[in-house]
C-alpha cells in the first residue's frame, strides 16, 4: 500500500489549512448551490490531477464518503 495512502487525513497544512478555508469560503460567496457544486467539482479534478496518484484518490474518495 502507498505510503501516502496510510497517511491520508493527516494535517499538513497546519496553520495554513485555516487560510485555505477562508479562501475557499470566499471563493464560493455569492454563488448559487449549483455553482458551489460546479466549483467544488473543478476544484477537485484540478487537485486530483496535481495529485496524480489514482490509488491515494480512490482512498480519499472512500474516506470523505466514510464521514
């Protein structure tokens, strides 16, 4: 198993994990709920392609789907 996949969830944004959220609530102000969808779904093919790594995805995938 992927190494990268046995740490998933880990913080390692630390203090900048709470900059990122306020950018991303930012990002999404003034948006219907379809446009929210539409850019979160953006957003994450962008970060699933910087990632690159189908079996760190797919665990992702089923560990947002956990909680």
């Amino acid at each position: 198993m992927n190494d990268d996949v046995t740490k998933l969830g880990a913080d390692k944004l630390g203090a900048a994990g709470d900059d990122f959220y306020e950018a991303l609530m930012a990002a999404h102000d003034g948006l219907s709920l379809e446009q929210s969808a539409r850019l979160n779904a953006r957003l994450l093919l962008l970060l699933a392609n910087q990632v690159g790594d189908a079996e760190l995805l797919r665990a992702a995938l089923g560990k947002a789907r956990e909680e």
